[in-house]
C-alpha cells in the first residue's frame, strides 16, 4: 500500500481560537474540577470557573503592561501551571506563545527571540533570566521580561485590576481560526531550528480530533473523572497538544516538571491519572525499575514468565482483532489472572494505579515492551508526527492496536509513501510553513503534502511502520545501506544498556558507541556482591562487557550480517543535552556524537 486516508471525525472550527474554550466551560459547568495544583506538596483542585478567572485576571495584565494582538512573547520554563494560565492568557488577547526550552543556550535562545521577533519573554527562574540577559542587547524588540519565581503572575495580575475585562473579550472575540497561535522552534538533530507556524485552527484539529476518536482516553470509568499527570516538556509540540486537548475536553491536568523516577512517581501515586502521555524511555524505565525489584526480591523467575505471560496473551487478543486468532486459550486466560496480583497490578500501581491507556510518541517502541504492557492492563497507543503536523499524524486505534507499528493515520489525514520511502502528510493540522525561511517551507511542502524526512512502509491493513531518516541512512563503504535505528532499540533493550549510536558510513563495516545505564549497572553490581563503582570505572570491565556483547550479539540475531555491528566501545560518560549531544526531546545528534568521539570510532575499525 502506498497511500492510506481516514475521514475527519470532527468538522473545523468556523469562528474563534483556543481561549474560547476555557469562558464557555466556566459558562457550562464553573464547578467541574478542570486543573490539579501542587501547592505545598498538596494537590489542589482548580474549577473551571477559577481558571476561567486566572486567565482572565492574567489576560488584563498582559494588556496593561502593553502587550497587544500578534505579540510574540516567549515562555521559558519547565512543565508547570503558570505555562498553561501563560498559553490561555495570551491567546485570549489575540498574542503568540513562543516556547523555548529551559535548558536553552544562549546562542539558542538568542536565535529564536530574535528570528520571532518576540517582544516579551517570560522565565522561570533567575538562571534563565541571566540566559537571556546575556544575548539582550542583539534583541531590540525584546522590552518586557518576567520571573515566575519571583511573582510575576501576582504582578500581571495587580497591574491589570483597572483594565476592564470588556477589553480582553475584544481582542478574543477577534482572534480566527487562522490566526497564528504558536511558533515552536524545531529542535532538529542538525542545522539552526526553525520555526513551525502553527494555527488556532491546526491545534483546535487536532486536539478535537484526538479527543474524538480515542473517546475511551478521554472518557474515565465508572465513577470517576477523566485525569493526566503531563511530564512532558511543554517547550514540545507532544506536550502542547495534551494541554490543549485537556482543556478543550475538560479532563482534569495537572503538571510535573520532573521526569525522573524519584519526582515522578510519587506524584503519579498522588495524583492518580487514568490514562498519562509520555515517550517510550518513561515506559521502559517504569519496566526496568519492576523487573530490578523483582530481581532484588528473589523473584527473577516469576517475573519474567508473567512477562511472558503478558506478550502471548497481548499477542493472542491481537490477532483476534485482526482475524488471524481466536484470542487467548482457556490455559493463557488462567495464567495471564495468576500473574495479575503478583506482577500486572503492581506495573500499574507505579503510574497511580487507575492508568489503563496511555499514547506514547517522540521515539519508536518496541513491539515486545508494548505487548507487555498491554498484557499488564495499560493499552499504550503509539503514535507518529511532527512539530510540523501538530503532533500526531497517526495512531494506533482503540480497538485494533497493533504493536510496533505507528498506526493508521488519525481522522482527516492522509499518508503517503513517496518512491524513495519518505513518509508524505496531508491533513488540516499539518502546518503552514516556517517562520521567515519560504526556501525551507517550499522543500518540505510540496503539492499538499507535508515531505517528513522519515522512511517508512504501510501494510496491508493501512498501518505505518517508520524504518529510518533519509539523513540517518548509513552507507558502508562496501554500499550496504544501513538504518540505524531498529538495531540501536534492540541493543538499547538490554538493561544495562542506555543508549546506542552505530556508526560506518563509508567504513568496512557498522560499529557503535554505547553507554551504560546508571540504575541498571548499579543493580547488576549489586546482585553480584561486588561493590559498588562508578559507570566510569567499569567501561573496561571484562565481566561487565561480555554482558554488553550479548546484548549486541542477541541484537545481531535479527539482521543480515552485512547490517550486524561487528564492533562496539563502551563509553563512560552519557550522550546528554548539556554536552549538546541530544536534542531538548532526546533524539540523538549523530553527527555531533561521531566528531566528539572521532578517535573513539576510528579505532573500532583498528581492532
């Protein structure tokens, strides 16, 4: 199949933008709990009233202290409340939210105040003011800056008691659904970001066509009321789109500005959300910290035949959706219930113990870690997009999930597989073009279509599977082309590894860097009685890398042996975002990570 369309579920939105959504709830329903707030370590609920409140009283600051309609005001801070009472506030009179993310140099920051041409920026913190206090005399535009930690929010608000509120409803009630609402930098793996122009009625699309068609996301239980706990960046379009959709379908958000574990999970159990949205790391850490206490507890062995257990019975419901099975055997149903107590219900326990879905996006997972999941009670909907399509383009279906794919595409949207494999977009959602660069916007749009850069295929059935980047093909010097990036997760599964780079363009063969993971080192030093080290110190290690060689070795197993790795090196420091060897949503920067290592590489092809 080379090109798959599914019908809109939902109709565009003819007039308004998304602030309107927030004063007709208040209208509605001014008592429906819409927002949690940590206060103190306490969740506090926030009604639809109050927030429509919030934002009004914010919207009239912003007014008085002088911003206006098409305003850009960057917004420079990790997930938290204020980012969401910011993003409403300014759309309600009409300005653009400019995310930036808040471990942005300042040469980054500098180039997206300044190709914005923002006129205010709102910080988090005094580090992120000194960021951009640093690059403010190339920013002419630049006239307003506020804290978050130092009260900005109150002081918008006081400055704003003697606007009256008729002025806000003016300026909302001009706002179209072509209007610009956001321009999200693209944190791209190579060259200088771009800005992703994206429309009211691009996110009012999407948002509303989500909450449509995967309604049993949206809709909670018996008895209990739709809630998500949002970790990721809202710097990234993934996490903008689940704020925006919360609000526009009244489920109760709250916001963690944490991702690991330690932070996490305690607010998971607090909060308690009934379905949450993350990348696969987060699913593969919350695997990888079950299967260590297990391991720690003596009970290696049960746990993994639940695992097991998990991925046949996920498997069997599977191929009965699609017609290819019956479903799970009396046999399979009994030991799948055994294992509910001693393993699944724990799993779920660590995300709040009232998940039963979660969307999953930003990187590939892996078809055996979503089968395990789904065995153990959480349907994990994986996805595919762009900054430049407003997040998802497809996704797997309730009902007919199928793992390792990315899904169909969602509702209103076609998919194309060029001649070359490049993966082809087209839908209401989809972008209109980057900020100031016609010459980029023209290579990407071409004729309708959204040209990804991603490789992919469709199957029978209509389902993406995403196989590489155009620019990530490797190319031995023998002409075997290589992508990288299924062999890299098959390594990566292994628990001691953390992350994985091949490398051989133009070399004899393909190699990889790698790096250990911390937790898993930790424990593996652990359960051997051997004390405990730092990961720099055992990059060396015999016993610890004939570990590693399995990984790799196991890996091999799924590939032709012109695309296997026949050499590695074990690094002793992490590829991170501070070393600028990741981008802000963690994709790897190939090119930065094989100059930095450059001897590194050069002697795998010396061995």
């Amino acid at each position: 199949m080379r090109e798959i369309t599914d019908p809109p579920v939902v109709t565009a939105a003819p007039v308004g933008g998304l602030a309107d959504s927030v004063f007709e709830h208040a209208r509605q329903d001014p008592d429906r709990v819409v927002l949690g707030r940590k206060s103190g370590g306490v969740w506090q609920d926030v009604t639809s009233a109050d927030l429509c409140a919030q934002v009004l009283a914010l919207a009239k600051g912003l007014l008085a202290q002088g911003i206006r309609f098409g305003d850009r005001v960057a917004i420079m801070a990790r997930t938290r409340y204020e980012w969401t009472l910011f993003d409403f506030a300014l759309w309600a009179v009409g300005a653009q939210p400019v995310p930036v993310y808040p471990t942005a140099s300042a040469d980054q920051v500098y180039w997206i105040l300044f190709d914005s041409g923002c006129t205010a920026a709102v910080v988090e913190d005094e580090n992120q003011a000194m960021t951009v206090g640093s690059v403010i005399e190339g920013l002419p535009r630049l006239r307003l800056l506020w804290q978050l930690d130092t009260g900005a929010v109150e002081e918008l608000v006081a400055d704003g008691q003697g606007m009256a509120e008729d002025v806000v409803h003016r300026h909302r009630s001009a706002v179209t659904p072509d209007a610009v609402a956001t321009v999200i930098y693209t944190s791209g793996t190579t060259g200088r970001p771009k800005g992703c122009v994206l429309t009211h009625a691009n996110l009012m699309y999407e948002a509303d066509t989500m909450a449509t068609r995967w309604e049993s996301v949206f809709r909670a239980g018996p008895g209990e009321r739709p809630s998500t706990l949002l970790f990721l960046p809202l710097a990234h379009v993934f996490g903008r789109m689940v704020e925006v959709a919360a609000i526009r379908s009244r489920v109760k958000l709250g916001h963690q500005p944490v991702m690991a574990a330690a932070e996490l999970l305690p607010d998971l159990a607090a909060f308690r959300p009934t379905f949450v949205l993350g990348v696969p790391h987060v699913f593969e850490k919350v695997f990888s910290a079950a299967r260590r206490k297990a391991e720690a507890e003596g009970r290696t062995g049960p746990f993994d035949r639940a695992v097991e257990a998990a991925v046949r019975y996920a498997e069997a419901r599977e191929q009965k959706a699609f017609g290819t099975g019956p479903g799970p055997s009396a046999a399979l149903r009994m030991e799948h219930q055994l294992f509910e107590k001693l393993v699944y219900g724990k799993v779920r326990a660590a995300l709040g113990g009232r998940v039963r879905h979660a969307m999953s996006g930003g990187s590939a997972m892996s078809r055996r870690l979503g089968l395990f999941f789904d065995g153990a009670g959480i349907t994990v909907f994986e996805g595919y997009g762009l900054t430049e399509s407003c997040a998802a383009a497809t996704a797997n279906p309730p009902g007919a999930t199928k793992y390792g794919t990315v899904g169909r595409p969602i509702p209103g949207t076609s998919v194309h597989i060029a001649d070359d494999g490049e993966v082809w977009l087209s839908g209401a959602h989809v972008f209109s073009g980057y900020l100031n660069d016609p010459a980029a916007s023209g290579a990407v749009l071409r004729g309708g279509w959204l040209a990804t850069g991603d490789l992919g295929r469709l199957d029978a059935d209509g389902y993406l599977t995403i196989t590489g980047r155009k620019k990530e093909i490797l190319v031995t010097s023998n002409g075997k082309s290589v992508s990288p990036t299924a062999l890299e997760e098959r390594v990566r599964a292994h628990p001691l590894v953390s992350q994985c780079v091949l490398v051989g363009n133009d070399r004899p063969f393909i190699a990889a860097l790698l790096t250990l993971d911390v937790e898993g080192v930790a424990h593996w030093l652990a359960m051997r009685g051997r004390p405990q080290l730092p990961v720099a110190e055992l990059v060396a290690d015999e016993e610890l890398t004939a570990e590693v060689r399995r990984a790799v070795v196991t890996a091999n197993t799924r590939v032709s042996q012109a695309e296997s790795i026949r050499s590695f090196q074990v690094l002793p420091e992490q590829f991170t975002e501070e070393r600028g060897m990741l981008t802000p949503s963690l994709k790897l920067k190939r090119r930065v990570i094989e100059a930095a290592y450059a001897q590194e590489v050069a002697a795998l092809y010396q061995r």
